[in-house]
C-alpha cells in the first residue's frame, strides 16, 4: 500500500506513531528522566520569533551553506547520528544515506548502527552522499581505533566524538520498556558478541544502559580527544558541548568543529536548551533534535537526529 502523503513533522510523527512497534516509537521519541529538558527544547524553539524585513527580493535565495573543506550542502541541514535505525524499516540506515544524496545533505554514521560503517559507506558511493562517522570511545582503545579506520577506509570525510555520554541517560521510557534490541538486529559494526549485542532489559535498567555501562569509557577527557587525533587525519568534530569555555578549550586542543548539543535530552534532564546556547570563536551546528518548521525559524547550521525515526519509519528515500 502506497504509504500517505505527510506534509509536516507532525504527520510524519503521527504516521510513525501508528506504525512503530512500541519499544522502537519510545526509544527514538524518549529523553531522560521526566523529559523536561526534552519538552524545555522544544519549546525554546518554538517561542523564538522573527522581525522580517521587507521589501527584499526573494527571487534568487541561496540558503546553502559551507560544511568542511569546502563541502556545500544547498540548505543548512545535516543528518545527526541515529542508532538503530532497522527498528524502523528493513533498509535502516540505507534508506538514510539514500535520502542524504537526494536532498545534498550530510549523513553522520552512528557508532551504534544496525548497517556495518562499509555498507553505508559502499551505499554513498553509489547514491552519491556525503557521510561522516560518530564516534564513542570503548574502554577497549583497540576497538575504538579499529573503528577510526574501518570509517576512514570506507570513506567517510570527517570523524565526530560524541562527547556528552560517557554514561547513558536515564531513559524512562527505555527502563519500563526494559529495552533491548530486537532479536535480529545487532551493533553491526562489531563482530564479536560482547559488542555487537546488547543484554536483555530487567526491572529497573534497560539492555542499553547495561550495554553502555560495561563497554563506553566513562574516563573520557581532553587528553582522549588529544589521543584521537594522533589516530586519524581526518577533521575532528566534538559533539555535546554547551558552554564557552569547553568551546574555546576544544579549540586549543585542535578540533575542526563542534556540535552543540545537549544530546536532544537523552542525556540529562537539568540542561538549557541548546538554542540559548551562543559562541562566538568558531562556526556552530546545533543539534536540535526538535520537531520543529526549519527554514522559517533559524539559518544556522542544524543537525537533527529525533524526527528521523519516524522519518526512516516511512522510508527515508520518499521523504526529498
């Protein structure tokens, strides 16, 4: 059955919402704890008004923008990284990397996809998409360094280290639910069995926290991402600051460029919103993982991760 035509986030929402099996529509819908930083997000957003000018030709508009290097994308919107996208449909993040090409946007690979890094990456070079690769650091540094050139050899052109979630947020929702991943998917871009699946959920924390918990660095600092530069020459993006001063210390320590973000509200459930967040030293992209009308309303740089889940539930390629 051809699926409807949805003509805004919110339909897209509503479609997933009937579609999405519960444990999936409440991992890629929840925040942490009792979602205030998530709905503060949103509403943040949401109250910001504009002065419009008038009497200035719209004939001719360029809303594109400069990536790195050079790269341009015809409108300030870049994919942020999404796990688990097979909870949505069979193509997961295939069906992403497709969408990216159509709309000449870019694509930020998640560490914990449910496609192998080589896969999206041989998938771009047919469709034409630009990808980078997020990051998390395992305690493991092998495995982390595995990772850093696995991503290089299957062409992704920038490296982005999350830097917000050296534990995992307290997701409610996912506890409830006790959440794991469905039985046929996997963390595909691990082979061995203690990385590439996650426990069962039990009362009171979710597979995923368990997973986390047991694999993701909690040590990490300035001197992990020093340590990641001398891994790879690819540019070197941190995702998940929020203030000036880590702003200004991640200049000195010789990144290409940050996210700012405070993980959608997944992470912490006490945060400002990231549109309040300002700095002035370098270029910024805000992960706003918000529903939300973009082009009326901002022309910064934007990454969004959370309307993609419902977005890859209608099949991603149909959405441009």
């Amino acid at each position: 059955m051809t699926p409807p035509a949805l003509l805004t986030l919110d339909d897209y929402r509503k479609f997933s919402e009937k579609n999405l099996v519960k444990l999936a529509r409440d991992y890629y819908e929840s925040g942490a704890e009792q979602e205030e930083s998530l709905r503060r997000n949103i509403s943040a957003f949401n109250n910001l008004l504009i002065r419009p000018r008038c009497l200035r030709s719209v004939e001719n508009i360029d809303t594109s923008i400069d990536w790195l290097n050079g790269k341009k994308s015809v409108f300030p919107v870049g994919i942020a990284p999404t796990a688990f996208q097979k909870m949505a449909t069979l193509d997961g993040e295939l069906s992403t990397v497709r969408g990216a090409a159509a709309s000449n946007s870019i694509m930020i690979c998640s560490s914990w996809s449910t496609t192998s890094v080589e896969d999206i990456g041989k998938e771009a070079k047919i469709v034409g998409a630009t990808i980078w690769f997020q990051l998390y650091v395992y305690k493991d540094r092998a495995i982390t360094e595995s990772l850093i050139h696995r991503a290089e050899a299957a062409g992704v052109e920038a490296l982005v280290l999350t830097v917000d979630t050296p534990v995992l947020g307290r997701r409610l929702k996912d506890t409830y639910n006790k959440f794991s991943l469905p039985k046929h998917l996997k963390f595909a871009n691990f082979e061995s069995n203690t990385q590439a699946e996650m426990p069962k959920g039990h009362v009171g924390e979710s597979g995923f926290m368990q997973y986390v918990s047991s694999q993701i660095d909690p040590s990490l600092d300035w001197n992990t991402l020093k340590w990641i530069r001398t891994k790879t020459n690819l540019p070197v993006i941190v995702k998940g600051v929020m203030r000036g001063d880590d702003a200004l210390l991640a200049l000195e320590a010789g990144v290409d460029g940050i996210i700012v973000s405070n993980h959608g509200g997944r992470q912490m459930d006490c945060t400002v919103a990231t549109v309040f967040i300002t700095c002035d030293k370098m270029q910024i992209s805000y992960d706003l993982f918000f529903r939300l009308n973009l082009y009326q309303k901002f022309s910064e740089q934007l990454t969004i991760e959370f309307l993609f889940g419902w977005m890859v539930a209608y099949e991603m390629d149909e959405i441009f």
